[in-house]
C-alpha cells in the first residue's frame, strides 16, 4: 500500500516527484558532469525558480549545501568571530547556539515564549548575527514574521539569520529585513532529503572563513552554477523541477491553502477530547508542523493511523510519548488532510 | 538515445541502480524517517556491504558524509592542530593541501613523481596526518599500495589518510598501514553523486574538533546506524544495494575484470598513432581513470565519441584540450569498452 506520509520531514514525495526522478533517469541527470552546461542549465533552473517562488530581490544571493545543520555551521564560522545571539523557541534553535559554542564562539540566546513580544528584547553589545527560527518542528511554534522584523527594524546592523527550515515556501519573506534564509527539500518542497537551500544578502557573500564552503567561493561557483564540490546534482533537478510546479500552481494558492488545512486540522484538535495543540496561543501556533499533545497516546495514535496507511510524526525528543506532529507542507492535498481527520475520528471512539 | 558514460564521475549509474531506485519509490524510501527503524536497518546493510567489500576489520568505522571533499576538510579540522603533509600527485592532492592552508594549517607537500620511491621520503617532525591521494583522477597516477605502505611502515605513529575517491573498490587495502580512507559513491558505485564514505581507525574517531560533523558526533550516530543531519537517505540506499550487488558479483572478479578492461585500453593508446597515455611508467598507471594525451585533439575526439552515444572526459583544468579521460568503474562491463575502443578506432581513421 502507498501510505500517505505527513511526518516533518522527510515528508511525503511532492506528486510529480516521482515523474522527474523517472524522467532524471531517462535523460542521464545523474550521470552529467557536475562541470557540464547542462549541469548549470539545472542549477540555474533551479536557483530561479526558488528566487521566482520567495520573491528574492537581487540583494541576495542563492546557494545548495547538503543539509540545513551545515548551513547553521557555515553561518556560524563565516559571520561569527565571537558573538551569536539566538533566539531558542525549541530543540533545533537550541542546536543552532550549541553548534555556536562548540564552534569556540561566545554565543548567548534568550528563550522565546508565546506569550513574549520582541519589542523589549536587549541583544549584547558586539553580537554579529541574530539566530531565529521561524518554525519550530520540535514543538510546533511558529513566530509571526513582523515580530521578526521588529528586530531587524531595532538592531539593523546586525546581520539577521532566518531559519526557515520547516515553513518554506509559506511564509512571505519580506527580505529588507531578512539577511539570511535556508530551509530543506525535504519538507515544503516534497523531496528526498539531502539538500538545503542557502539565500544571503550579497553583502556577506564575500567571506572566507574555512575550507571549500566558505561563503566566499561557495557564492563564488554558486555565481557560475556551480558547486565547489560534486553535489547531489538529482536533487538540484528536483528541486527545479518541483519548484517549478509549485510556481505553476501559484505560490499565493499554496499559502492559502497552507491556512485553510492548518484550520481544519487546529478546529478539529482544539474540539478534541483526548487531545489538543501544544500551543495555546492560536497566533504562535505553526501552520506547517502541527504538534498535538496527547497524554501518553503518541505510540497508539501513530499505530493506528499507520494500518489505515497514514503516517504521522511521533513527538520530539523528550515529547515522545506525550506528542503528535503532523505536517502540512504543499505536498499535502486538502483530501489527504480530510482523510486523516476522518480517521483521527474513529480514533476517538476508541480510546 | 541511451549514453554510456565513460567520465570520471559522475559516471556511468551501475546497471541495477535505475532498478533500484524505483524500488526505493514504490517502497517510500524517499519519506521514512532518518530516526526510524527502517532507516537503520539501511544504514547498516550499506554499512556492512562496504565493510565486505574492503574487508575492512573492526579497528576501522564507518560513516557517511556528503562529498569527498567535506571528508577532505573534517580529517583536518579533528586530526590536525598544526602540521598536515601532502604528497600531491595531481590537482584533487594538490586542493587537499591548500584546504588545510585555508583552515589555518602550517601544512607543507612534496610533489610525486612516478619514478620517485617513497623509501627515501623526509616526512617534517611533529606531522599530525599523511595524506595521500591514491588515484588522481586529474592526471591518472594510481600509486601502487606498497608504496604507500612504506610510509606507514617508517611512520607507524603518524595517521595515515588515503583518499581512494576513484580508485575504489579496485585496489585491496590493509587497513593494518592505512587509517583514514574515503571515497565517492558516483565513481566506483555507478551511483548519483551527493555521498561520500568514511573509513576512520576507531582509535582517531573520538575527536571532537568542530560541530555537527566532528569525528565523535559523527561516529556515535554511525555506531548506532544514524547520521548527525538528515542525510541523503536515497544514495545511503542505493549504496547498500548496489555495494550488495557487487558482492554478489564478487570483488576479486570485479577487481581482475578492471585490470582486464585497464589493459585492452592501454594496449590500444600504447601503439595508438595520434594519442599516449599521460603516464609513461605502466606501474603507476591508474587502473580506474585513465588519463590520454591527444595533442589538441580532445574537443573533437569526445565530440565523436558523443556522436555514437559514448561521452568521455575531458582533460582536467589546464590539460582541457591536450588530454581525454577515460573511467573504467565496475559499471563498466568489458563489451562497452571494447565498442569504445572500436570507436576510437575509426576516430583514428579519421584523423
């Protein structure tokens, strides 16, 4: 059976993923030179339509790395000498200042609370980037963009790093205020896992700090569609491809659609019995991870939606037991999320 | 019409790839979790198949990363404070080097010559590892693994790390004088670039220098089957089945057929009236990248072969024009290169 797969990510397949894989294969893609025209005719391909679908102005440059840790890492190492403040609202922000300080540096965060508003936020003297994360998968927070902004508009020297890892392509990004953004194909863009996508603004492209993914000659070959190593070139085609459909279908269409299945899935949570959405505060909640607290059902849930083929994500880390997540990423169509609340219906009935 | 590719890689898929990689669509390889189950039980099968293939004993682990030269930078980064020695036979030797200068490194080389024995080899005091790249895909040295032995044999104190990105899985290794080893999957796999394979001594593999990809992180998530990111979940598959694959086919035919292939080529360009092999000394002939000189013949030459369906490589950086490259991976069956060399064969005619 073919389930249906609404976990964070890796995520269901985007439905004309399989076609490209498919037509890769016919037409050689993985075995070009990553050297070859036709290899830059891919990059190209695909940097425009990721440029088309955000609406990134020429201020920013794009570029692949090979997984969104990687990008935290290179963010750190090339911007940071001493100095990161992170804003921590779960497991994966918390990651991204520890990866700070086992990098040597002197890194600070505050930690994010829904309730919290950023206006009387104080940021330490000498910090040279801000770390948020935009979508919480750990807990399904997600922090409205103008608080965000509200930030960069208070301290607009200070480079501000968006990682939008599990909200891409939902969130209009007004990038004025953005100076750097990443996410992963595997989650809104319905890929197989392996590839992050790196937007800078060109004033930070030029530095050098480390080896062959310095900024500096990664933006450099990203420049020329290229990558200084050989990249996972399947997933460079994919990502043009399916970003291209997605373009197709409209990015307006998607985010609206992205509002209208979060509301069936938080109406029918925020009515249920035997569970509800770990965030109270509907303004904060995540409209592309859903994270439902169960009492310590999780196992159950899971099991049971798992034999009517539907797979959902089991808590994070310490939320094992205690919670669901359930994704809500392009790929998934309103049926798929009508069917699987039909489903968490009967579910009800049994416990 | 379907191309066979004779390039260095990425190269020519291994003939059952295509097979498995709609295998890996119709069993929803592409959306399982990297923390679940069902992807461990692949990590380990592609795990233990490298580990059969290279006899590698249990003093030795292995991980996955996503391209060589990230394994290039993170054997620097977790193995060296100050001093790295390179011996440089080609271009990839060469980057090897100058990505521990980029990283801060009082590195130094000394370049190899096919006629030049390392019995007499100075190698500076306080060195921290040897690097030596086994077969430069650049200009088409394979050094024999005796050679690279003595060094060990006069050094056993100083880690030694040999990349084999494109001679794997031909040469047979005793990992007793070898440390570090590492190749690509795109060559010696037939498979779709974007992963790399980490052999390490697992007396080295609890350094902890960097984040996310330092050798402990690295290494306590392999021990268990993981990976620190999510990694690219379709190669880490396809490389446990191709990799089986080859076993089944048998590593030491695979190994006799490479020569067998490695010798119908150089017997051709050895009395070839319009074309050399780059390496005069047969001992140091690559067996796996073979590297011809053709005047300035090289844009014609692969123009020709693309015209039958047969793409080569051509000469690496400043040898573009003088040299073409030829790959003789396992995906390469003996009757493709024997159609090559009937092909070159009219080119000859022609020219």
């Amino acid at each position: 059976m073919k389930n249906i797969y609404f976990t964070p990510g890796p995520s269901q397949l985007y439905p004309t993923a399989p076609k490209h894989i498919r037509d890769a294969l016919k037409n050689n893609i993985c075995s070009i030179s990553h050297r070859s025209d036709a290899f830059k005719e891919i990059f190209k391909e695909a940097k425009d339509s990721i440029r088309q679908l955000l609406s990134i102005p020429s201020t920013h440059e794009i570029a692949f790395l090979s997984s969104s840790l990687e990008v935290m890492e290179r963010t750190i190492q090339n911007l940071v000498k001493k100095k990161s403040f992170h804003v921590v609202d779960g497991a994966f922000s918390k990651k991204w200042y520890e990866m700070a300080i086992n990098l040597g540096k002197q890194s600070s965060y505050i930690t994010f609370k829904p309730s919290q508003l950023f206006n009387q936020l104080i940021i330490p003297k000498h910090t040279e980037i801000i770390c948020i994360t935009h979508n919480e998968t750990s807990i399904g927070i997600m922090i409205p963009m103008e608080e965000i902004y509200r930030i960069k508009k208070k301290y607009s020297s200070i480079p501000l790093a968006l990682d939008m890892v599990s909200s891409f392509p939902y969130p209009e990004i007004n990038f004025n205020y953005i100076d750097i953004a990443f996410f992963s194909v595997q989650k809104g863009l319905g890929l197989p896992a392996g590839l992050s996508v790196l937007i800078v603004n060109n004033k930070l492209t030029d530095r050098s700090v480390g080896s062959y993914h310095s900024f500096k000659e990664l933006f450099a070959k990203a420049e020329s569609n290229q990558t200084p190593e050989t990249p996972n070139i399947l997933a460079i085609y994919l990502m043009a491809k399916v970003a291209g459909d997605i373009l197709k279908r409209g990015i307006i269409n998607i985010r609206k659609e992205t509002e209208k299945k979060a509301k069936l899935l938080y109406d029918y949570f925020d009515n249920c019995s035997w569970a509800k959405p770990f965030i109270a505060n509907k303004k904060y909640r995540s409209r592309t991870v859903m994270v439902i607290e169960v009492k310590n059902d999780a196992e159950h849930i899971a099991n049971t939606l798992k034999e009517k083929g539907m797979i959902i994500g089991r808590g994070y880390g310490e939320y094992k037991n205690t919670h669901i997540r359930i994704a809500n990423f392009p790929q998934h169509s309103i049926g798929m999320i009508k069917k699987l609340i039909i489903n968490l219906r009967k579910i009800k009935l049994q416990s």
